[in-house]
C-alpha cells in the first residue's frame, strides 16, 4: 500500500469516493419498494421517507463501503491499487476512523426513525462489520458474504420501508417477496467478484469465482438471480394478481436473453449485465411492491 505522509487528512472527495455513491442506489429502490409495498400513502410521511432514504443509502451503505474498504486495503492494492486507501489518498488510519464515525451518525439518524428504524440499523451495520472486519469477515466465504451483502441491500431495506410506514411488522408477503428479492440478490454480488479473482485467490477470499471457477459461478449467479423471480411471479399468481405476475415475468424473459449474452464471457461482460439486466430485475422489485400495496386489507 502507498504511503502519502504530505496528507494529513482526506479531501472531502475523496471521502466521497471512499463512501461510494453509486452503490447507494440499490438499498435506497429497496426501501422505497418498502414504502409502497405498505400500501399507506406517503403525503404525511416525507420527514420520516428522506430520513430512511438518507440512513440506508449515504448512511448505512456509505458505512459499509468505508468498513469494506479499509478491511480490503492489501487486496486493493494488488486488484484496484487507484482506491482511496491503497493509493494514499486517504492516509494513515483515516479510513477506519471514517468507518466509525459513519457508524455512529449512522446510528443517530436511525434514532429518529422509531425502535423498527433504528433495530434495522443496528441489525445492518452489524453485517456491514462482520462481513469485513476480522474474526468474523463474512466475505471470506462467499456463501455466506453474498447473503449478508442481498439481505443488507434489498431484503432490509424493504422490511424497513414497509415497518416505519406501518409502524408495526410488516405484512408476511411483503416479508416473503423481500426475502427472495434479497436471495436473487445474492447472484448480483457474485458478479461483482468477477473482477478481483487474482487478488482474492492471493489473500485467500473464497469467492464463488474462487470456489467455483468462473463459468460455473456464472451460471450459478444467473440461476439465482432468476429463481426467486419465478417464485415471485408464482406467489402474484396465488395472491390473485395475474397483472403485476406477468409484468414481473416480462422483465424476468427480458434478463434471460441478457444473461445468455453474458455468459458467453462472464468475467468480461459482468459489468454490462450490471448496467442492462439488474435495471430490469429492480424494475420488477418495484412492480411486486404496487401489487403488494394493492393487497393492503386483502
């Protein structure tokens, strides 16, 4: 890892970029599918809906990123030796202390959101950690780190959509479908791994393009990213809601002719199937929660 001695502290920017603003999106569509899965209307909730968008985007996951990124330092700096830390931009013990004042505001806004807001908080930034930090790192086994990383991003922020707006447990079908939105979820992380092989065979991270190699983990991410989805479409179906079940399916078809293409070389079009299919797979998200919302009372 580079040393930078001139910094005595980080620009705000690179700050930012440590924080990671792009991966903010997922868990923050996940909490608004949350909101509207409840089926109660937004127009006297606004204080409460910015305040949870805020905790699980720039908050909860910039935590996460902060945490992940000082816990990887060595292995970025043989896969992405550019990243804040290992370059030197962010010097010293900056970056953990970073990682817990993030935790810490973190934990303050979540106080304003209600014991289910804050509970959920608690619940994510304790996965946030123990999926970097040692003894426990999760992501060294990428069974285990990918589940933590779909439960973080989809399932948790949809259950806490739906419980602040309800102030109460959420229905156990909005439960249910964000529970396989978070299992599908766990196929998207896989293919983040695609890019960090060499450096995670080097420090001994089993990733499942480790473990598996990187066309079977290809298939395998493919499989389960579109598993779940064809429960879901199942469950619309059972619930009485043919609509919503073949629009989900559409999108569903949709990914499947994109992940054809994908395969043909995963580890070079990963970021591609990034950009095309996950869009449509968080499309169908949002069409699941506007049929869990029309269920409100059924």
């Amino acid at each position: 890892m580079n040393s930078n001695s001139a910094v005595a502290h980080p620009a705000p920017s690179v700050v930012l970029e440590l924080l990671k603003p792009i991966t903010w999106f997922p868990p923050m569509w996940a909490f608004g599918c949350g909101i509207v899965s409840s089926g109660v209307s937004p127009s006297q909730h606004w204080p409460v809906i910015a305040a949870g968008v805020m905790l699980a985007g720039p908050m909860v996951c910039g935590t996460s990123q902060a945490v992940n990124d000082w816990y990887d330092r060595h292995v970025d700096a043989i896969n992405e030796p550019d990243r804040p830390i290992p370059s030197g931009r962010i010097p010293g013990r900056w970056g953990l202390y970073i990682a817990i004042g993030w935790t810490v505001l973190s934990l303050m806004l979540a106080a304003t959101l209600g014991p289910w807001g804050f509970g959920a908080a608690v619940f994510g930034l304790v996965l946030a950690w123990a999926y970097s930090a040692p003894p426990v790192r999760l992501k060294q086994n990428g069974w285990w780190g990918n589940a933590a990383c779909g439960l973080c991003y989809e399932g948790l922020p949809w259950f806490t959509g739906a419980a602040i707006m309800a102030a109460s447990s959420p229905d156990w079908r909005i439960v249910t479908i964000a529970l396989l939105y978070s299992l599908g979820a766990h196929g998207i992380m896989t293919l983040n791994d695609f890019k960090s092989v060499e450096g995670d065979k080097r420090m001994g991270i089993d990733s499942l393009p480790v473990l598996l190699g990187v066309e079977k983990a290809a298939r395998f991410a493919c499989l389960v990213m579109a598993a779940p989805q064809l429960l879901v479409i199942g469950l619309l179906f059972a619930w009485q809601r043919p609509v919503y079940a073949l629009a989900v399916g559409v999108v569903l078809v949709v990914q499947l002719f994109l992940m054809a293409h994908f395969l043909k070389s995963p580890r070079e079009r990963a970021p591609w199937y990034n950009g095309t299919g996950i869009s449509c797979y968080v499309i169908g998200m949002l069409v699941s929660a506007f049929a869990l919302a029309s269920l409100r009372g059924g």
